[in-house]
C-alpha cells in the first residue's frame, strides 16, 4: 500500500514539474510574438508618417508661394552665358566702354545666378530652422523644412540639388515629434551636403572671377579680361551640363572627348531663347595674343 502511494505521489510531482516547465515556453513564444507585433507596427506607422511628409512636400510645391520662390535658373544660367560671351568680344575689340557695361551686368546676373542654386536655397532655408530651433518655435522651423525639402523634392534638373530629401524628411518628423536636438543633427548633415554642393562652387568661383574681370576691364588688361571670361564661361558649361534633365545618367555614358571642347564654346542646345553667341571667339582670341588685338584695331 505504501508502495502504491510513493508511486502516485511520484507520478504527480511528474506531471506537476513537467507543466511547470511547459508554462515558461509557452510564455516566451507569446512574449516573442508581442514584440515582432509591435515591431511591425511600429515599422507601419514610420512609413506612413513618411509618406504623409512626402505628399506634404509635393502639396507644397503646388502652392503659389513655392511657385513663386522657384526661381528661372535655367533662363538666368542662359543669359550668363550670353553676357559672358559678348564680354568676350568686347575684350578682344578693346570696347572700353561696352565691355565695362557688360562685365557689370554679367557680375549682377552671376550674382543672382548664384543665389538661387537649389543647394545654396536649401542651405538658406536651413538657416531660419536653426533661428527658429533656438527661438523654441517649432513651428516656423517646421515651415521652413518643408520649404528646404520642397526644393529638393522632384526638381526639373535632379543632378543640380545634393542628395538630401531623406534627412529632410527625417528632420521633419523629428520636429513633429518636438525632438529638436535629432533635428539639429539630421540638418547638420543637410548642411555638411549643402556646403560641399559643386554647382555652388562653380558659381561662387564665377562670381569671383566676374570681380577681377571688372578691374581688368578698368586696366584694359584685355589679353586677361578674356582668359577670364573663358574661366567663366567654363564654369557655366559645367553648370549647364548639371541643368539638364538627363545629366545623372548622361554623365556617366558621356564620351571621353566631350570635356575636351573649347571651355568658351557654348552647348548648341543650351540657349534656346538668345540668340547664339560668337564666344568660340575666345579661344582662337586667347590663343593668338597681341597678334589679333592689333589686326581688329587695324580694322578699325
């Protein structure tokens, strides 16, 4: 009889241990389950909060302010040129008066030229988020996100703008959520990105070079004046290039003569509105020296 029963308590304590251990699994996999569940979620709600800021973005583009802020870069790159390349034949013809007009009005568009490059238009729009970050004022810095992310967002020639609409994106739904210091840090690499932009150093050194011309054109250093204008218009080309619909995939299957042309011939297709301008000039002009300066003054 004892023996009966040490059996069945010994059977029982068995079954009790063995439900014990299953209890804990069972618990882990639900727990594992939970988790993935939330996890997925989670992922879900990031990317509709994403997508909700990407049509926010194409919503703003469509408005009149941001239609009014867009600026003719291309008409304006055009007019630079074409204002680089009558300098030229002005230097080359020793037109003091002409030439000091030209160089003038050249230095104003490049001027503008220049501040309305989407890299330096973000970069700007980047400064009032950080004014208005320091301020506490969310939501002008939020504003002004959707305004630098708008820019960046779908522009006409995507080889001009850096590659910064996913950090914009991200700083956007960090200012939504009030965490201003992941903001901070995601602009800062929008700014790292804006600063480094090559279409604005192009532009910048045109600017620069337009300056020198100016006094040049004051010394009528014209042999000068006109390598000057060739650095210019040098520079605008490689713009130009970038302006193109067609330049991300373009630059990659160009051939290996295209960057060998004469920096002061301009791109055919490139000036569809002004007429076409004579800059080819600037070469044969630089290369022949005092020789063809002389020969246009006996002309005269």
């Amino acid at each position: 009889m004892r023996t009966k029963l040490c059996i069945g308590f010994l059977v029982l304590a068995a079954v009790m241990l063995a439900g014990c251990k299953r209890t804990p699994v069972g618990t882990k996999t639900e727990e594992e389950g939970a988790e993935q569940k939330a996890l997925a979620e989670a992922q879900a709600q990031q990317t509709k909060a994403l997508e909700e800021i990407r049509a926010e973005i194409a919503a703003w583009r469509n408005t009149a302010a941001a239609q009014a802020a867009e600026p003719e870069f291309k008409d304006d790159l055009a007019v630079a040129k074409r204002l680089a390349g009558q300098l030229s034949q002005q230097a080359s013809k020793q037109q003091e008066q002409e030439a000091a007009q030209t160089v003038a009005r050249l230095s104003r568009c490049l001027t503008a030229l220049a501040a309305s490059a989407p890299a330096n238009r973000i970069q700007q729009h980047l400064e009032r988020v950080e004014m208005a970050l320091t301020s506490g004022d969310l939501a002008a810095a939020g504003g002004e996100v959707l305004a630098a992310a708008g820019t960046a967002y779908n522009p006409s020639a995507p080889a001009l703008v850096p590659d910064v609409l996913g950090p914009l994106e991200e700083a956007s739904k960090a200012i939504r959520s009030g965490d201003a210091a992941k903001a901070e840090e995601l602009l800062g690499t929008v700014m790292d990105k804006t600063r480094s932009d090559e279409t604005s150093a192009d532009l910048a050194a045109a600017q620069l070079t337009a300056i020198e011309a100016q006094r040049c054109v004051e010394r009528k250093s014209w042999q000068i004046v006109i390598a000057q204008v060739a650095e210019i218009i040098s520079a605008l080309n490689r713009v130009e290039k970038r302006s193109a619909p067609e330049a991300k995939p373009a630059a990659a299957s160009a051939p290996a003569g295209a960057e060998s042309a004469t920096p002061s011939e301009p791109t055919p297709s490139a000036e569809p509105r002004p007429p076409p301008t004579k800059s080819t000039e600037t070469g044969s002009t630089a290369s022949s020296g005092q020789g063809a300066s002389a020969a246009d003054r006996k002309q005269r």
